[in-house]
C-alpha cells in the first residue's frame, strides 16, 4: 500500500487529499466524504482507518479535506460548494490510472453524505453510495440541534438573529459552533437548511445505497435515517449499528466491516 499527499484544484479552492494505492492495480476507487470538522478528515480518525482498510481490501481509497476545513483553501459553503468538491474529487480519482473509473463507492458522513447526494445524481461512475449519519433534511435537523443545545429560546434567537444577520455580522452576539466550525446564522438558513437529503434521495436512480445509522445517535437519529431509507430507490439497504453514536466511537471496526462487506456486493 502506497499513500501519496495530492491536491484537487476546485476553482480557485485547493482541496487537500490522500491518496491510499493498493499493490494490484487497476483497481475499484473509494472515495470518502467527512462530517461536519474543523480538521477536515483529519478531524476523526474513522475516515483513515476505512481508507486504510478498503485499501487492504483492494480499494483506490481518497480522503479529503472540504473547503475551508482541514489543510483545504477557501471557505466553507455550507453545504453547497462541497457539492462541487465531491465532483472535482470524483472527478480526480477516476482520472487517475491505477483507478477503474466505472467502479467508484462513495462513503459519506453526516454533512458528507448529504452533499454527495446531490453531486452524484446523473453520475454513472458510480456504483455504490453510503450514507453514514446522514440528516434526512437540514431544516429539521437544525433546528433540532439548536432546540437540544439551547433550547426554545435558543431557537427563536438564532431564527431572528439569523434574519438580522443579513444586516450585519451577528457573531459577536450569537455564536453557534459545530465540531470547531463557527457557522453564521444568514447562511445556516439561507443555504445549509435548504438541503432537503430524502427529497434528493427519491430522485437518486441506478445507485445502489446503504444508509447507516447508530441506534445513540442524537445529532441525527433512527427516525431521520429511516425517512431516507423510505425515500431512496431501489437497491437500498439500511443498517442501525447497536449503542452507536453519531461518530460511532467504539464501533468503527464494526461499521468499517459490514460497510465494506456491503461494497464488496456491488463491486
């Protein structure tokens, strides 16, 4: 196994990869997608033991950071220029030689999932989408965040200061941070709450898709996973991981092996 640091030119944005090459090469590519990190997909240590993993078992594997996370250029979009960072690293890895370009898996996490959603819908080079921990839509999944950390009044807050926003920067009166990302309330409303992840989903076709989901998760929960699951077209699969949080902190062996296990069947 080789890993080689490259970088996706995405617009003026560089985003940050690693590359893990397999000995036996050409060979089915895998690419990963983080949750919502300041550290990009170094933020947690999941993304490189699957890359790791899938490698070993023959996979091209790409980790990257998105925009404005990690050691990637810009800023973050929420949610709606890492949809074109999905593409351009789609784009990458199947150029790439030891790549079989009409045998690609995508892994998501969470936010990494719900925009590959959307990248991937008329994409036929890819055979395979898993969706780990991911919101059935952002509307509902803020405001169940916010209403969880800060409670009714918490809400109301950032709804209104989320108006006033567009005025002028609020961020010194009302701060909402996910993961060590500092997310002002205009754009949470104007574009991350947007992404409506079951309604792009019922228009995914000829993608086979797994949807995993950790029966403690609180951020996103058994409820929002099976919308998706109802959602999604045919050939669908929906795995609930026992005790599993949102990160799936002492369960990564599990999830890496049966999500593995699962892309060997479409391989």
């Amino acid at each position: 196994m080789k890993i080689e640091e490259t970088s996706i030119q995405c617009g003026e944005t560089g985003l940050y990869g690693q590359l893990y090459i397999p000995d036996a090469v050409p060979a089915p590519g895998l690419l990963i997608c983080h949750g919502l990190n300041a550290r990009g997909s170094c933020g947690l240590r999941l993304y490189a033991r699957l890359a790791e993993t899938a490698c070993r078992s023959g996979f091209v594997s790409l980790m990257f950071d998105f925009r404005g996370v990690g050691r990637s250029t810009g800023s973050f979009d929420y949610g709606v220029g890492e949809q074109e960072d999905v593409k351009r690293a789609l784009n990458y890895l199947a150029s790439r030689p030891e790549v079989a370009a009409n045998r690609i898996f995508i892994v998501g996490h969470s936010l990494g999932g719900a925009v590959s959603i959307y990248a991937v819908q008329n994409e036929k080079r890819v055979r395979g989408l898993v969706l780990w921990s991911t919101p059935k839509n952002h509307d509902y999944n803020v405001e169940k965040f916010v209403r969880r950390t800060r409670g009714k009044l918490g809400l109301c807050l950032f709804l209104f200061f989320s108006y006033l926003d567009k005025l002028f920067d609020v961020s010194r009166l009302f701060t909402l941070e996910v993961y060590g990302v500092n997310l002002r309330p205009r754009y949470v409303r104007e574009k991350l709450m947007k992404l409506h992840e079951s309604e792009a989903l019922s228009k995914l076709h000829n993608v086979p898709v797994l949807i995993v989901i950790g029966s403690n998760d609180n951020i996103v929960g058994v409820d929002e996973a099976q919308e998706n699951f109802a959602s999604a077209n045919e050939p669908k699969s929906l795995l609930i991981i026992d005790s599993a949080d949102h990160i799936y902190k002492g369960k990564e062996e599990e999830l890496i092996a049966k999500t593995i296990d699962w892309i060997n069947k479409w391989k």
